[in-house]
C-alpha cells in the first residue's frame, strides 16, 4: 500500500478539527448515492416500460416479417416460399395479404385493415394467447368465410362475438372508376361470417383497426390471386435472422419484432436518453459537494502537506492524496446508491408497492414495470466515476504548481 493510499484512507475516516468538513463529506457521499439510485430506478423503469411494449406485441407482430424490397406483393407461384419452408433456420412460414377495406355491420360502417392469412397461422404466432369467446378459431369452410375481430373493431360496429348478421366487405375495383349511378358496382364485395372469436392484444393500433380473416378471401377480394403482401416466419430454436436473409438475398427486406416497431421503441429510447442526460445534471451538483469537500480538507490539512514535502514527498505525491480522498467518496456513493436502487428494483418487481392507479385493471400492468439491464449499470457506474473523477481533478487542479 503506498503511503499516498494510506494517508487518503486515514483523511477519510479520521475525525476532522472542523465538524462541517465532516458533515459535507457525508452529504457528498449520500448526494452521489441518491443521484446514482435515481439513475438505476430511472433506467429500470424505462426497461420495463420497453420490456412491456415488446411483449403485447408479441401476441400480433410475428418473429419475423419478410416483404419485397421492392413493390408490394410476393408471387407465391414462385420458390420464396418454398424455400422458406425448407430451410432449417425456419420452424413455420405463413403468407399474409393486407390491404384497407370498408366493413359495414347494419348501419354502422368503418374502414378496416384486413389481415388475411394461411391455415398455420396460429402455429407462427402467439395469437391464440388473446383470443376470446366462444368459438373455434377456423377462418373458412368450404366457401364460407369467418373472421376474428379485435375487441375495439366490435365496440364501433356494434358486433357481438358470435353476431348473426354477416359483416359485409366492400373494396374498390381496381383500374375502375366509381360510377356515380351505381357505386356499388364499381367495388368488389364479400361476406365474412361471425367465429364466435375475437382477439385482444391491448393495442388500439390492433384492436380498433384488424380483421382476421383467410387469405384466400382477402387474395379473391382484393383481385390479386397467389399474391401476397408479406410472409410472416417462425424461426427454429437454433434459427438466426441473418441466415433468412442471406437465403432470400436482398430483394427483400426482414424484419424482427423491433424493427417492426421501430418508431415506437426509437422514442421510448430517446426518451430514456434525455432523462439519463437530466440525470446526469443531478449528479454533477452532487459532484460539486465533493469538490466543497475537498477543498475545505485541503485547507485544514495544510500543515500536514508541508510536513509530508519537507519529508521529500512531491507535489504530484500530495495531490493523490486528496484525489484519491475524492474518489473513495465517489466509490462510496456509487456503491450505496447502486446497491439501494437494485434492491428497491427486486422490491417493486416482486411487490408492485408503488402502482399506477387507485384500482386494479385501471391500466395494462397494475404496478410500475421493472427490468435491470446490467449494460445499464455499467454505464451508471461509468457514468459517476467519470463525472465524480473530473470534479476531484478540478477541485485538486492547482496543487501540481505548489
């Protein structure tokens, strides 16, 4: 141990002459601690959040989306799919057709997005974790065509899950003008018949706008027979994303969950940015204590630097002293403050103690979200030795020229 060491160590626990030394020294210590605790809370939270974003749209977003880098359908007369069902980093490959309807139930009408997809649709996704009602989830017989509405699109329409009525299914004929005496003749109609199902992901952008239904029946509507808009894909357990890709080259694009949700998690991660950037404000105001601290140590033990360079030691050999005075006190905070915020983490993970609202079912989730992401303490401890280090070398700045 050297004597630089030894002398900081026995500065910091020793009973200093002036009690307010002392006093500010632990005030640095506990400011370092919360700031550093609020960054941890802070950051887990906002892991939560996005860790909960990410599984509701398990339930509709496939593990993979494949569309073509250029246009807008697949022609499934040709080998993609094929080769897709193939290969071994695939488990199960479903193709899909998407496009903007207008559903009318009695009076009620609104534009709809249908979903229409493959038989083995519930094997690639987890869909059937949300589905509700009383029904079996087959999408067509024979020319009789079923579909799963979500929750909010049965609200508007004023549709019970098993509703009697057929929901009628109008889309524009393509290449025709509407003609104004009959508007009717110029769409393409189909009827699509109550399942007894509908699904709830708690998602508006789903629930309020998606209709599933069969392929077939979008394809035939729509006027793009053996077309698809997209191919959703489950991979194998030991299948890769990258392998996909190579095998399909690049006429077109995959995409994994979040990348399918880019914009929503790109704002959810600035948003954790910013208030990491907030912060780190807070703990350079605590950092400036350390320097008080430092300072007014420096003063009091001015005698004693005299007595340690009459006795050879150099500057630089004094200045460590203080500087490592600081950075005990920041290891100090940064150790508590992580320790009290991972603890308080497991707490409100395992407990929920502090919730969103009044009553339960008020919100998604009853209590705030956690997850600690060890990437994110890392950087939190990066964070407060770089910042607390730089205010420990400014308040000790003059003391090389002494």
């Amino acid at each position: 141990m050297t004597f630089e060491l030894l002398i900081s160590r026995r500065y910091l626990f020793s009973k200093k002459s002036h009690n307010a030394i002392n006093i500010v020294s632990i005030i640095s210590v506990v400011g370092v601690g919360v700031a550093t605790m609020a960054m941890v809370i802070v950051m887990s939270v906002f892991n939560g959040f996005q860790g909960l974003v990410a599984d509701l749209f398990t339930g509709f977003d496939p593990e993979l989306r494949i569309t073509p880098a250029q246009g807008s359908h697949i022609d499934l007369n040709g080998n993609t799919l094929t080769l897709l069902q193939q290969s071994e980093d695939v488990s199960v490959a479903t193709p899909i057709y998407e496009g903007q309807a207008l559903a009318i139930a009695g009076e009620q009408q609104k534009v709809v997005m249908l979903k229409g997809v493959d038989d083995n649709f519930l094997q690639q996704s987890n869909i059937s974790d949300a589905l509700y009602g009383d029904g079996d989830p087959i999408l067509h017989i024979d020319v009789i065509n079923y579909c799963i509405p979500g929750i909010g699109l049965c609200n508007q329409l004023s549709l019970a899950p098993n509703f009697s009525q057929a929901l009628n299914i109008y889309v524009p004929k393509r290449g025709e003008r509407v003609n104004m005496a009959n508007p009717r003749s110029s769409f393409n109609q189909g009827e699509l018949h109550a399942s007894g199902l509908y699904f709830n992901v708690s998602q508006s952008k789903y629930d309020s706008e998606y209709i599933l239904c069969s392929i077939d029946f979008v394809q035939n509507i729509f006027g793009h027979e053996n077309k698809a808009t997209g191919i959703e894909v489950k991979l194998s357990p030991h299948g890769r994303q990258e392998n996909i890709q190579a095998l399909l080259g690049s006429g077109f694009n995959i995409r994994n969950r979040y990348e399918q949700q880019e914009d929503i998690f790109r704002v959810m991660q600035i948003e954790k940015l910013i208030s990491y950037a907030f912060l780190c404000f807070i703990l350079l105001v605590a950092c400036l204590n350390i320097m008080g601290s430092l300072s007014m140590l420096i003063i009091e033990k001015k005698d004693d630097i005299q007595t340690i360079s009459a006795l050879g030691a150099s500057s630089w050999q004094t200045r460590r002293i203080f500087i490592l005075e600081g950075l005990f006190i920041i290891m100090g905070g940064a150790l508590i403050g992580m320790l009290l915020g991972l603890l308080l983490c497991i707490c409100q993970e395992q407990f929920g103690f502090i919730r969103m609202g009044q009553s339960e079912g008020s919100f998604i989730v009853d209590a705030y979200p956690v997850i600690v992401d060890l990437t994110d303490l890392a950087l939190i401890f990066a964070t407060v030795l770089a910042l607390g280090s730089l205010s420990v070398l400014w308040a000790t700045r003059n003391y090389s020229t002494r």
